[in-house]
C-alpha cells in the first residue's frame, strides 16, 4: 500500500455483512410472475382461441365448467375462459391507460407547483386539494355520463382524469426539496448538465417516492373501473370486462351457477393482490434511502 | 507564490426575507487569495461564511462586485461560458453538511467517481471504481464501505467522503466549508494534515472556512475575520493571533480557552459591543498585510 495513506491512517470497516434488517426485503417473485402471465394471456389467448368472447350460444347457457367449457358458460350461453382472457384485456388495459394518463398529469401539475412562484403554488395545491376532498367515484359517473356511452378509451379517460392528484402532491414536495438541495448543487459545481443531474440525481430520488403510488394507482383503476361496470354504470354488457362479468352476479346467484361470479372475482382478486404486493416491495425499496441522522 | 488565484472584490449578496425586506448576509468583502495559499475565513454561525464559498462556486449570484479565478470573472455569465469547463473542474467545494450534499441515493463509489464520470475524464488508475477507492484510503476509509449507501455511514465517514469526491478532481482551488466541524479530534487532525500534505506536495489552494481558531491557527496561512457579513480583518495567522487590531477580533481571539489552568484564569475575555460596531467604515491597511475594517480602532 502506498506510505502517503499513512497520512491520514485507515481504520477497517466495522462489519462487512449488509445490515440484515435494512434489506429491501424479498423480491415478490410470485406476484411479478402471476401478473407477467396475465399480461401475457391477456394479449395471446384472445387471439389464439376459436371461441368468441362475446358469442351467444343460448343452447349452452349456464354450463358448468367441464371439457369443452373449462370455466363453463354464463347465462347467455357465452365461454367464460375466453371471456376471462378478452376481458382481462379490457381491464388491465383501463388499469394502465388511466394510470399512465393520471401520472402524466399528476408530474405536469406538481413540477409547475414545484418550481412555480409561491402564489401561484399556494393556488394550485388548494385546488388540488378541493379535487381531492370530492368523492372520485362519484365524479367519475358524472364526467362519464357526460360523455355518453362508455367504452375503454373514455372510461381511461375519466379514470386517469380523476387520479392524479394525491401523485402531483408528492412530486410538487419532492421538486421543491429536490430544487434546492445540496448534491443537485453540488453535482452542478462539478460541471453535471441539465441532462445528467436529471438522470442520477433527480429521477431516481423522484420515481423512487412516487412509483408505490402509481402502482396504487393501478390497482385503483382497475377496481374503478369493476365497480362502475358491476353498478352497470360501465361499460356495456356486451363489452366483455371483470366488471361487466361480475355484473350478471345477480343472474349468477338465482340460478346457482357459482362459476359465473366466482372465476371472474378470483381473477380480479388474484390480480389486485399480486399489483399490492409489488407495490409494497417498491416502497420498501424506496424506504431504504431514509438518513440515520 | 504570490500569482493571484483568487480575487474577490466588494462581494454583496443579499436574501429577500419576503414583504420587500433583504437579509444582508455577506456585505462588500473583499480579499485575494495566492496560488498555493490556505486562506482562512473564520467568524461566528451566521456571519455569512457558507454564503462566501457559495457565492465563489457560482451557486449563488452576488448582487454586486466581482469575483475573479484566474482573470476571469467567474459572475459574468459570457466569461464563465467560455471558461466553464476549467472552472468547472479546477474549483472544488466540500459542503458544511453532508448528509445533504450527498446524493442518499447512490453508491459511495459512484458518488467519489461522479465527477470523474461528468467531466469524462479518463480516471488515472484504471477505473473509476479503482480511483474511488484510491480516495476513499486517502481519507482514511476502508474500501469496504464503496457499495454502502451514505445513509449507512457516520457523520464522520460522510464528511470523509465528500472530501474524498473534491479531491477526485484534484482542484486548483478547493473551498472547505467547515469541512471537518463534524469530525472526531483524532480525524479532525488527520485530515488537517491532509490538507497541509495537498498544499505542500501538490500546491492546492483552500479557501478554509472554519469556527475552530486552533485550527485556523495551525492550518491556515492567512485569516480573515467575519462579522455580520462584515470583513473586520485580514491579517498573516500570525500577525492577526498576535496582534489583532478590531475589537471583535479581540473578542474572538480571547475566547479560546488556554490549557494551562493558572493562565486560563487569569485570562482576561474582552466583550465586544454588539451595538458599537461600526459597518460604514472603510478597510484600512495597517502594515503591507494587514488589514483592518474603520481607522479609528486601528490605532494599537
Ligand atoms: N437561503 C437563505 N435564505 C435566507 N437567508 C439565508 C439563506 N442562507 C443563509 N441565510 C442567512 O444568511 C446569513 C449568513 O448565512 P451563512 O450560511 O453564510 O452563515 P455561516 O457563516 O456559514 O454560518 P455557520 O457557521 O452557521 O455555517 C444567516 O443569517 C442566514 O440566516
Ligand atoms: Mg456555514
């Protein structure tokens, strides 16, 4: 080693294990497995299987699950199993549409909050805020009424509309630290670009609070968009969704066909708790950056 | 020796405290700092030290006067454009604090080696990996602690590797804001001799911000006194600990506490009077280079 060391003197790391309980904690392998298989057959099975989601076969109504029908049929005589794929489809497309939108919008408010004069920042998180205090279903209801009759884009639309704002909240809080703080100066001192600074210093410390959020916001979406359907306030009857199956649960129930309302809800469930559970690992994650001071 | 690195001159920022009302923090200072100089700036906690060293890193923009690296005037937006690169790289600050200046987010390595990996330099031991861990020895850190994160280290070991990702660059002009307050004594002198190891071997320059006056005492070559963003005096260490001439130095001076216990209680505190400072006067020079704020005081 080299003698000028000696100048200030080395003293070895303490322990060099990683403390145990600072671990991200484990990787949920099972729910990113589960919800890679549902995008996967949501995308492939609508267009390898024969059967038509939406086809009425009234000779076959109430089928229960067995060779030919694997989850059965439902009281107007359509496949469940293909339904559970096209409608699958449908939802986790409504899931990711209106999140995508209500992120867009979330990080445009709160980046103009954040970096906006103090006035204007005041003015855009009180109306934050009243949005906020409005119940969203309610108003989801009221914009899609206004819109007529639903259909995916629209009801992404008016889900991704209502959404965005506990998210702007936090980025407005995240710009205002991250706009000031000392290693974004410090970065820039050292001659870091707008580019750079952007890159290792601010989107990491950005997406890291926000991404357990925006996977909440997943899930919100696709539970929105279930309900509106069940309530028949959704989409169609004869656009295939979770929801709008789940919707005929009433149909289901009298005429004692447990699969009808059973394998749609199981799917939904499966789904809601493997996006929770990703999101959790997330914020986990995220949690790890808190200083020791 | 005596090139001009440094040179600050009538240095006045002020911070708006809303409702039209301006804090002035630092207020027409001005000094000059010698290539392979340590220039000491000592004064109280709030005195407008920090707000120096940012101003000189073009963190902040001074309201009024000028500040000069090398000629150039590094507050003139058009000369620091042409210049910025060797501005960029040749000035170097290490941040009073620095569980903020350091990104919670990265790797310590990557945090030594990032302004390596700004500026694209090709780093001089092989890797940047290579070269992080050369500084953190340097310091006196085991490269162990190059995959931690900085909020599993010591104040002390992050204060460590802030110093560490300055002297990557090997600075011209290295500012330390009270780089080493956070540090045990043992450290605190290691690293002071660092310091003095970088001036004599390699002619760094400091512009060494500190509270600690024994330090200043031992490290430093030169010293200037602040006061309410006031430059009282600017003497030779020497000069200034032997014969200071502005009552607030004075002050300063004769709280340092002697560790002989018999003179320590003979020592006689000189107070200084808050209301009777007077900031209007001008700099006075008293001997080739010393300096002392209003001319009345300066009479010994
Ligand atoms: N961003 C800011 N906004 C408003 N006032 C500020 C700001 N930064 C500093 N000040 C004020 O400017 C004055 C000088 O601050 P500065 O940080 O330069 O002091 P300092 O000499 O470094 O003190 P310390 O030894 O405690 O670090 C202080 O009165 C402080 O309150
Ligand atoms: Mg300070």
């Amino acid at each position: 080693m080299d003698e000028r060391f000696a100048l200030v003197g080395l003293c070895p790391a303490a322990e060099q294990a990683a403390p145990k309980g600072r671990r991200p904690g484990k990787r949920p392998a099972l729910a990113a497995a589960f919800l890679a298989l549902m995008v996967l057959g949501c995308l492939l099975f609508p267009l390898l299987l024969t059967k038509d989601p939406a086809s009425m076969d009234l000779s076959n109504y109430a089928r229960e699950p067995d060779g030919t029908f694997w989850f059965g049929t439902d009281t107007m005589g359509r496949d469940i199993f293909a339904m559970i794929w096209s409608g699958g489809r449908v939802s986790l497309s409504i899931g990711f549409l209106a999140t995508a939108l209500s992120t867009v919008i979330a990080v445009a408010v709160g980046a103009v909050s954040g970096l906006a004069p103090r006035w204007l920042d005041a003015l855009i998180m009180r109306l934050t805020d009243i949005l906020l205090s409005i119940p969203s279903l309610l108003v989801i209801i009221l914009l899609q009424a206004a819109l007529g009759r639903a259909n995916i884009a629209s009801l992404s639309l008016v889900i991704g509309a209502t959404g965005w704002m506990s998210v702007a909240r936090v980025v407005r809080t995240e710009v205002r630290q991250l706009r000031t703080s000392e290693y974004v100066a410090a970065a820039r001192c050292m001659g870091g670009g707008t580019f750079h600074i952007l890159r290792r210093h601010l989107a990491p410390n950005f997406l890291a609070s926000i991404m357990f959020m925006v996977v909440m916001n997943v899930r919100g979406a696709i539970v929105a968009e279930s309900t509106l359907s069940f309530m028949g306030a959704g989409l169609p009857l004869d656009t295939v969704s979770w929801g709008s199956m789940l919707s005929l649960a009433e149909n289901a129930l009298t005429a004692g066909a447990w699969w009808i309302v059973l394998i749609p809800g199981l799917f939904l469930v499966a789904t809601l708790l493997a996006v929770t559970e990703l999101g959790e690992w997330l914020r986990r994650s995220a949690n790890r950056g808190q200083s020791n001071l | 020796m005596c090139e001009t690195l440094l040179d600050v001159r009538g240095l006045c920022h002020s911070f708006p405290l809303g409702a039209g009302r301006y804090l002035r923090a630092v207020d027409g200072v001005s000094f000059r700092i010698r290539k392979g100089e340590i220039f000491g700036l000592v004064g109280e906690s709030g005195s407008g030290k920090s707000t120096v060293a940012r101003c000189v890193m073009n963190i902040l923009r001074p309201q009024a006067g000028s500040i000069l690296y090398r000629g150039v005037d590094v507050c003139d937006p058009a000369q620091f454009r042409a210049n910025r690169r060797m501005l960029q790289t040749e000035r170097q600050i290490i941040f009073q604090d620095s569980s903020s200046s350091l990104d919670q987010r990265m790797k310590v390595a990557d945090i030594i080696a990032e302004p390596l990996a700004v500026n694209h330099i090709v780093p001089p031991r092989g890797s940047l990996r290579a070269e992080a861990a050369f500084q953190l020895r340097y310091v006196g850190m085991d490269p162990a602690y190059l995959d931690r994160y900085p909020p599993e280290l010591s104040g002390g070991q992050r204060q460590r590797v802030a110093i560490a990702r300055a002297l990557t660059m090997e600075p011209s002009l290295l500012v330390a804001d009270e780089p080493i307050a956070a540090l045990d004594v043992s450290i605190q002198a290691q690293i002071i001799n660092l310091f003095r190891h970088l001036q004599a071997e390699h002619g760094f320059t400091f512009l060494f911000i500190a509270h600690d006056l024994a330090v200043v005492r031992y490290l430093c070559d030169r010293v200037g006194v602040l006061y309410r963003g006031k430059l009282v005096e600017m003497a030779p260490t020497k000069e200034l600990f032997d014969r200071p001439l502005h009552p607030y130095t004075k002050a300063l001076l004769s709280a340092i506490p002697i560790p002989d216990p018999r003179r320590e209680r003979a020592r006689t505190r000189f107070h200084f009077d808050e209301a009777a400072f007077d900031r209007t006067g001008g700099f006075v020079q008293v001997s080739p280079e010393h300096f002392v704020l209003g001319g009345k005081e300066a009479e010994p």
